[in-house]
C-alpha cells in the first residue's frame, strides 16, 4: 500500500505492507533511529512521536494509520544547531542516565507543556505514566520538565 | 513483535465501512487493545476498516436533552470537552484516568465498550449513568442500554457486521454528585477495581442511587442491592458503609495476579464508600 508520510517536515513515500508499525516506517524506512523501541507491547513510551500535535505510542500504530499525518519525531525538535528548550531542560537538570527512555520522555514532556503550561508536579507525573526510565529515579525528569515551564514564562 | 499479514481499508464513509464489515472484516479505532493482541498473535483479522478515517465519527454534542458521544471521540477528547466537564463530570473523570497520556490520544470510547475488557474503566461509568449505545449495521440499526449491553468478559450485545456508532448519556440536574474511584494497576493502569457513583439528594435524603462496577467480575454491572440500601437515606457515614458492604453481593470475583478475589471484594466496597462519600460532597 503506497503511503506518503511527513516527518519533521519531510515528506516519505514508500510502499509498505499494511502491518508495517509506525516505529518501523519511521526507524528503517526514514532512518531516524532517535525514536527508540522499548517494550514493542505498548507500556514503555520510549516510541513516543508527535502525530498531528499528539503524543502516541509509534510501536501501536500501523504506518497505514498514519497516512497523510504530520508527525514529529525527537530529532525534528533543534533547529539550526540549537537545542529546543525541553531538550536544553533535560540537560540542565540531568534528566538522563543511559538516555534509552530520553526521546520519548522529551515528547511525552513537550505534549504536558502544549496542553498545560504551567504544570503542578502532580500533573507533570501524570502526564509521564506512559513512560518507564529504569535509570533516574523520575525525580530529575520532573525537574526538567518544571524547569522547561518555568523557563517558558520567562 | 510482527502482526499477521492483513488488508486495510480507510473507508470513505460509514456505508461503506459497514458494507465491509458485513462481508467479514473487523473494525479499528484506537487500536490500542486490538494492535497489542495482533502483535501477540491473539487475533488475527484478515481485513480491517479503519473507522478513524471517518471523520465525522468523533463529535460530543448535545441533543434532546442528552449528550451523545461519536464512536472515535478519544478518551482525550471526552476528556478535555468543556460540554462534558459541564453536563456529564463522570465521564470526563473517568477518561483521566484511563490508562496513560499517549493511550488516552488514541484509545476511543467506541474501542473500549466494544472490547468490554473486564478492567476497563468506562463500562462502571457507563453502567452507572444508564447508557445508551446506538448499534448500527448494514441493514438495521438498534439502541441497546448499558445492563443489557455487557454481557461477559470481552463480550457485548455487538453482533458481526454491527458497530458501536455512538453512546448516548443523561444531563443530571445540579442535585446530582458523581464520582469515579479506582485502583489502578500500577503498569498497564487498568483498574484491578473501579467504582462510579451517581447520586441525587432531595431535601437531605437520597433519592436516586446508581453504582456501576469494573474490574470486580467478568463484566461491568450495576450493584443494585447497595442502589436501594441508599434510597431514602441521610448519607450518614454509617448510611454510606452498610450500603458499600453490600456493592459484592451476589458476584463471582475474579482473582489473578494482581489481587486475590477476597481483595477485590475489599477494595470494592473501600471504593465505593470513596465514591459515595465524593459524589454526595460534591452536590452543589
Ligand atoms: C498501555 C495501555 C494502558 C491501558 N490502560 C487502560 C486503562 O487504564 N483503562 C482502560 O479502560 N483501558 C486501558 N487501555 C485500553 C484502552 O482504553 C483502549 O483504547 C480501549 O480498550 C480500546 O479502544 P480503541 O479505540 O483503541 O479500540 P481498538 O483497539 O481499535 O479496538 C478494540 C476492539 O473493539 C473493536 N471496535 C473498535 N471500535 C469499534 C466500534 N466503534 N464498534 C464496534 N467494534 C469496535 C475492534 O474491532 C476491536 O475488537 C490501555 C491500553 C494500553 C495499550
Ligand atoms: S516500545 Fe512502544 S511503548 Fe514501549
Ligand atoms: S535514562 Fe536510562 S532509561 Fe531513562
């Protein structure tokens, strides 16, 4: 089935076969391999992408589904060589260890920031239950994303 | 984790959609239960009808007095709606907490009371505000209410060919609490028990009682023996806990993993207390 998708602004055709997953189209047919796969059964979020301004789960999603969606994936988010500021946030706060969970956990935290600016600590731990970091501790994800907020309403 | 191979199709319209699903495919929405399952080989459809292509399958509006909610409006979308958050409380609670962020953009609320998982969240809701659903085939099409609706685990009145076209819900007046408490199990989120209430209060006394269940046995149901404890009490403490005691009555509970059948039982009735308790504070 010919399918064409947009990934950070680039557009992908491609002929693929209907249980292609999106992770895959995205991973082997465009090459971005920053959206990683984790537990392939839906519980981890290390396959988060942005699809039309929604963060999904790209290991649940058949590529056909995505037909014609503008999807953003985590290398889409620096521009001209400079970090965005959840990326930045990330950084500062050492919201990574080994940094496998880390492109999902930046999308999922940028879809908290979109729909809610100011963010409680409750609600930030709320909006990252669809995603598992073996490392951290969760504690300086959180900061990362209070600091993102914080430094948006500057 | 590899599907079987199969056939897609957007459909163009709802006729043609269920033109195909007359002659054998299944439909998806969310995908969200159905792509897990077809990754582990648990189904195995030969052709899907992907009902999100239909786009004018996903409105929340209100109608005659009722509100009535299009099969793929996402748990998200039930979930943000400033309509729902003002006339139905219940449901925008309980798609909260369903699950997680990524899950809620995708999952639909047609997906998850057709699947009718036993831990899933809607159907307490659904049970406790009497819902409706609007069935829809090729030929004909029929409403069927909550009760009648579930039948057993993973099991509703749907028959082949049909779909889930929309779910239909009351508008309560503001004497009416409502309130959505689960348990939830720590890594998929789904309740190992979840408790809705829906209560009126006339003149200091309950008039009108509805607690629909998930999670406790293979469908969701409505606990009516605590439903007419309630009626024509003061809601006292004790009037809520001889009530909750009584939300197991009569069910076989489900016991796995996750928790023994004596502590769902437990949790129940600690849930529906909660539940009472929350939705009798919150009567305006
Ligand atoms: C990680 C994870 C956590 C979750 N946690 C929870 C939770 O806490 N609580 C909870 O309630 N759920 C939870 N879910 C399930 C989720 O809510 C699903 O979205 C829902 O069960 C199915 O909805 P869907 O739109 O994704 O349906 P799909 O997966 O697309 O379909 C499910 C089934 O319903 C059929 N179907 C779909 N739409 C229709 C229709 N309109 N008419 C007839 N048949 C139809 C399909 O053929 C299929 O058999 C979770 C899922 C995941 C992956
Ligand atoms: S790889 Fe998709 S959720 Fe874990
Ligand atoms: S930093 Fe290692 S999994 Fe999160």
């Amino acid at each position: 089935m010919d399918i064409t998708l947009t990934i950070n602004g680039k557009s992908y055709s491609q002929d693929v076969e209907p249980r292609l997953l999106l992770i895959h189209f995205v991973r082997d047919v465009a090459g971005l391999t920053g959206t990683h796969m984790g537990c392939e059964t839906s519980l981890c979020g290390a396959c988060t992408v942005e699809l039309n301004g929604k963060a999904i789960k790209s290991c649940t999603m058949f590529a056909v589904q995505a037909k014609g969606a503008d999807i953003v994936t985590v290398e889409g988010l620096a521009s001209d060589g400079k970090l965005d500021p959840m990326q930045e946030a990330f950084w500062n706060e050492h919201g990574l260890q080994c940094g496998f969970c880390t492109p999902g956990m930046i999308m999922a935290s940028k879809q908290i920031l979109d729909r809610n600016p100011a963010p409680t600590e409750d609600e930030i731990r709320h909006g990252l239950e669809g995603n598992v970091c073996r490392c951290t501790g969760y504690q300086h994800i959180v900061n990362a994303v209070k600091a993102a907020a914080a430094g948006a309403g500057k | 984790m590899i599907a079987q191979k199969f056939e897609y199709t957007a459909p163009k319209s709802l006729d043609e959609a269920l033109h195909l699903l007359a002659s054998g495919a299944k439909p998806i929405a969310g995908g969200m239960s159905l792509i897990p399952m077809m990754k582990l080989r648990l189904a195995a459809p030969e052709h899907l009808v992907d009902l999100r292509a239909l786009k004018d399958l996903s409105y929340i509006r209100e109608a005659g007095g009722q509100l009535h909610i299009g099969a793929t409006a996402s748990h998200y979308d039930v979930e943000s709606s400033a309509l729902l958050r003002q006339k139905c409380p219940l449901l925008t609670e309980t798609a909260a907490a369903i699950g997680d962020v990524q899950v809620r953009n995708m999952g639909t609320i047609g997906g998850s009371v057709a699947h009718a998982d036993p831990a899933a969240d809607y159907p307490a809701a659904l049970q406790a505000l009497e819902a409706k659903f609007v069935l829809q085939g090729a030929k004909s099409e029929r409403v069927v209410g909550a009760t009648d609706f579930f039948v057993d685990a993973f099991t509703t009145a749907l028959e082949p060919g049909e779909i889930l076209r929309e779910v239909i819900v009351p508008i309560d007046d503001a004497r009416t609490g409502t309130s959505y408490q689960k348990m939830a199990q720590p890594a998929s989120g789904f309740a190992i028990v979840g408790v809705a209430a829906r209560v009126r209060q006339n003149a200091g006394k309950i008039s009108f009682a509805r607690l629909g269940i998930t999670g406790l046995s293979n469908r969701a149901y409505r606990a009516s023996a605590s439903e007419k404890a309630l009626e024509g009490k003061s809601s006292t403490p004790a009037d809520i806990q001889s009530a909750a005691a009584l939300v197991a009555q009569g069910i076989d509970a489900n016991s796995d993993l996750h928790a023994s059948a004596d502590y769902r039982r437990h949790l129940a009735v600690v849930h529906a207390s909660r539940a009472l308790k929350t939705a009798l504070s919150r009567i305006a």
